[in-house]
C-alpha cells in the first residue's frame, strides 16, 4: 500500500510517544482508524460520547506526564469534543485533538454535517490548522504538538477525510517533538525587591495553587523561615497538603475559615502559582506579592504591590538565601491552631449512625479517603462531590486528584477516570460522580466495561442538584428545577454487566466499600446520601443570611414546611 497523510499522522504519534486515542469512529476517520489498525501500536480506545474523549485524553495526559490525544469525526463528532477540549485549554494540558472533516471539494456548499472547525475550536486551542496538502505533513503534526506541549493547552488538527487518504512520500523524523525544561525565575534585582518586602513584613500569608507542583521542600523551607501559614488553592491539594505544618486549610466557597482568616488577617499575602479567581476572598488592605509562570496573570485578580514571572520551585529556591529569620511565630501559631479545631469540627460531622439515614456525604467520602490505597486516583464531580473531596480526602504525595477546577463543568468524573485508568492501569482509580453528573453522561460506564477499566464509581445519590441548590437557598430562591427522579444506579450496572452496590444504611457503607474497591473489575456503588446537607462559604455575609430567612419564608408560604424540619434535623442532629 502506499504511505498516506493518515499514516504520516499515526507514525508521528507513534514516534511522540503516544499509546493511545480516545473517539468514536465515523467515516471522515477510516483511514486514520485504518493506519492504527495497521500500525498495531496505538490502542483506539472507543467511548460512546465525543466529550468523555477529550476528557479521558487530559486526565491521560496528566498522569502519564505526556501529550494525549483524542479524536472527533466531522460535523457533530468533533463538536462533541469542545467542551472537554475547553476543560483540558484552561487546565493547562497538553492535549492533541484530531477533527475530521467533510470531504475538502465539498467546503463552502453546505454539505451534510458541515461545520467549521478551524473557527469553532480557537478559543479553546493555541494551535488549529488544516491540513489540505501532502506538503504539510508530517512537519505540520510537529507544530501542532509543540505548541501544545511548549504552551501547554490544547492543539487541534483538521483532517478532512478525502485529505487522509493521499499518497504522501515524506519520512517521518525520529525527533518529532522537542521537550525543554529552561530555568525561569525573577532576576536577581527583582528577587531583592521581593525579599525586602517579605523581610518587613510582620504577617505574612502564602496562597498556594497548582503551579507549586514539585516544589513542596522549597515551600517548607519558605514558610520556616517566613512563619506563614500556608492557605491552599483547591489545584494545589494533592500537591501540598501533605506532611505540611504550616497548613491552615482552602480558601474560598469550598474553604474553612482557617484559611479565610489566616489571609484577610495578614500584611503581606504572598500568591505562588495560583490564579485563584474568587475576588472577594482576597484581602483589599494588605500588601499582594505574586509569583506566576504566566507573567499575563500577574494582577489580573487583585491590585498587587509586586508581581513577578517566575517558576515557582526555582524562585524560593533563588529567594530563601536573602530573606531574614526575624520573624516571630504568633501569626502562624495563631491559624495553625485555628485549622486544628476546624479540622476537628468538620470530622465531627463525617459520621454514621446505623439507621440514621440517608447517609452523611461527609461520612461516605471520609470512609472512602480512609479504605482508597495509597496511590490512588481521585476524580471528583463539579458540585458537592468537589466540595466533600477538597475537605475529607486526604493526599498523601502519592495519591492525585483529578476535576474541572477551572472550566467547572458537570459530568467530568466519569470521564476522567476512563483516561486515568487507561494511562495507569496498575493504580486505583476512583470517581466521585454527582447523580446529576453521572446521569449525563452515563452511557460511558459501558466504556468501563468494553476496556475493561476497573474504575470505582462512586455516586452521591441526593436526587438534586445539590450545589446548585444550596446557591439558590442562600439567595432566597425556592429551589426550580433542581429534583432529580434516579433509578437505582447499582441495578443500572448490573444491566449493564458491571458489579453494582446500593447502600441506604449507615452500617453498611464500610463493607460495601471495602467489596467494591476489592472487586476486580469496574463497580458502582450507589450510595444515597442526605439531600439537604448544608455546605457553607467559611464566613456567613449578611446577604447570606438574610437569603436563608427568605428562603424558609417562602417554603412556609408555599407548604413546603417539611424541607426547613428535614433541613434542621441534618445539620443540628448527628
């Protein structure tokens, strides 16, 4: 046969490093399809839905620490990928996507299934190019993955069918990509300038994000000889809440009042690494330091004092040999302890009472944190699953945890976890998925079982839309629109010929849970969990307040009574 674009595409992958490509198929993809076939090296990993694709390819890519791809066919197969694409361009990963196209004579005649991708897909992409021509290939698939990789976000290729399918007698370079690591930090007048500030300064804070990945050590030094406390970022969890003394917990709508305080109570807030986007939890009289890698987010949030672009672990570690040690201890003492008796509150509501239900999600998501192996693989849905996971999952360094912090879409778990236990078939994978969340984007457990993918997924089954729920309580609003009529999520798997657990009962949920993460192959356990669980901002602002009092007005006058004595009996009785 001869050598097409299509096999150009699939040896210049190959030659990248990459394994696998998540998609469905479609004939505007046969010749791609068929150049893997033919390759024997790539697995196609076929899902029932575009979307989970390019969220299974991030999740991919992060754990295997490499380019991902994933792959749409034209018109509606690729749309279906955007949403993910998005996810993965805001979440920083480098994620290549393959969107076929319609036959390239028939563009511009309003052919079936005709769209435009190299305009649909630049918003959430720093590369998207088609390709029309054997001459583009394959050096036009290195551009593609170099921008993705050296920008790190998202690169699209558009592949019209016909396009695919010509003859091309380029050879591909065993260089496809170029991988560098440079050194990048604030010159060394800049440095000072920083340390003079932090030298003066009598309460300083640290805010810490994803963007402090690997530098842990620097940040223990950093905080030792500052006596900071150290508030975290949700993205920078799994990267720093471990073997951390300075800890005073998350900031923010999901947050304690620990780290609230430990940042509206400082002189100097020091931000590395996180492009926390919540205003209003930032403080509006102290002086704001930023170290970013991304000099374009340097005071985009708040008015700063000093910004400086600069990789974080290289920075503190460029910093530490100019700053003090003068620095007493009475404000890191001060919110450490705080964090303490916060910690110990919120564990007093993870609990469970056998016949008390429906089940607490704290209780569930700490016996789930305690029972999970030391390197596992957290996905959590956007919503009270993101809430539960950033205040009872405990990271270790070892363990990772994996959501749509940035783009907050529903229905991201599941998807999530198809790519990381792909990427990481030794490791424990688990998903935290909301009812509303997996009912989404259900079909895909079937992927689970076609790939045999031993995912663990669990549901929060409260029949609403609990997060958004308790938005409309704390405004005043009566809740619309928010019920959700399940199945029995369990007998849904069985249907579907995976292992499906339902627990009710407080006193079953360890050993349901010890049986699913045991059972070797993919579960759902499906577990009901309280619907009217209140989970709060760190501080009540009045109009808070005053949004509760008008929602249990309202609910009186509309009969609905019983919600404000369920809502008591959850929050006051345990």
């Amino acid at each position: 046969m001869k050598q097409t674009i299509a096999d150009l595409l699939i040896d210049s992958l190959l030659n990248a490093g990459v394994k696998r490509i998540y998609g469905i198929v479609g004939d505007s993809l046969n010749a791609v399809l068929d150049s893997i076939r033919r390759s024997g090296k790539i697995d196609w990993i076929s899902v029932r839905h575009e979307e989970v694709a390019a969220f299974a390819a991030g999740s991919d890519a992060l754990l295997s620490n490499s380019i991902a791809v994933c792959a749409g066919s034209s018109g509606p197969g690729n749309l279906h990928l955007i949403n993910g694409l998005y996810d993965c361009h805001r979440s920083r990963i480098p994620v290549l996507a393959i969107a076929a196209h319609i036959p390239s004579n028939e563009i511009g005649g309003d052919y079936f299934q005709q769209t435009n991708p190299e305009h649909l897909f630049k918003e959430c992409s720093h590369f998207c190019e088609v390709v029309t021509k054997p001459e583009q290939m394959p050096r036009m698939v290195t551009m593609a993955l170099q921008h993705s990789i050296s920008r790190k976000g998202v690169s699209v290729l558009v592949l019209p069918g016909d396009v695919a399918l010509l003859a091309d007698n380029e050879s591909v370079p065993e260089q496809v990509i170029h991988i560098t690591q440079p050194v990048v930090r604030p010159s060394d007048e800049e440095l000072k300038r920083l340390s003079e500030y932090l030298n003066s300064g009598k309460r300083i804070t640290l805010l810490c994000g994803a963007g402090c990945e690997g530098a842990h050590a620097q940040l223990m030094q950093l905080c030792d000889k500052l006596k900071s406390p150290m508030v975290i970022a949700l993205r920078g969890k799994e990267h720093l809440e471990y073997d951390n003394p300075y800890l005073v917990g998350l900031t923010g709508l999901i947050g304690y009042s620990s780290g609230y305080h430990a940042m509206m109570d400082c002189d100097i807030l020091l931000m590395l690494g996180t492009d926390f986007p919540y205003r209003q939890f930032l403080p509006k009289k102290s002086i704001i330091l930023q170290v970013d890698i991304r000099a374009e987010h340097l005071g985009r949030r708040a008015a700063l004092t000093f910004g400086l672009c600069g990789d974080v672990k290289y920075t503190v570690e460029s910093l530490l040999p100019l700053l003090s040690e003068t620095h007493d201890t009475h404000h890191l003492d001060k919110f450490v302890s705080n964090y303490r008796d916060v910690r110990r509150g919120l564990d007093k509501l993870a609990i469970g009472k056998p016949g008390r239900m429906p089940i607490h999600p704290q209780f569930l998501t700490k016996v789930i944190s305690n029972l999970a192996s030391e390197g596992t693989v957290f996905t959590c849905d956007v919503g009270t699953p993101t809430l539960w996971a950033a205040r009872y999952l405990e990271m270790n360094g070892k363990r990772r945890l994996l959501g749509s912090f940035n783009h907050g879409t529903m229905a991201n778990a599941l998807p999530q976890a198809i790519g990381a236990q792909a990427a990481r078939p030794e490791v424990q994978v688990v998903a935290l998925s909301g009812d509303g969340g997996l009912s989404m984007l259900m079909g895909d457990l079937l992927t689970l079982r076609q790939h045999k993918l031993p995912v663990k997924v669990v549901v929060f089954n409260n029949n609403a839309l609990g997060f958004v729920e308790l938005e409309m309580k704390s405004s005043g609003y009566l809740e619309t629109g928010t019920g959700l009529e399940n199945p029995n999520f369990a007998d849904v798997a069985q249907a579907m010929g995976i292992e499906g657990i339902r627990v009710e009962d407080p006193a079953d949920l360890e050993n349901a849970v010890k049986r699913a993460f045991s059972h070797n192959g993919p579960v759902v356990l499906d577990v009901v969990v309280n619907r009217q669980e209140l989970s709060l901002p760190p501080s009540i602002k009045l109009e808070q307040a005053q949004g509760f009092t008008l929602w249990m007005l309202k609910a009186v006058l509309n009969g609905q009574g019983n919600d404000i004595v369920e809502l008591a009996k959850t929050n006051l009785i345990r």
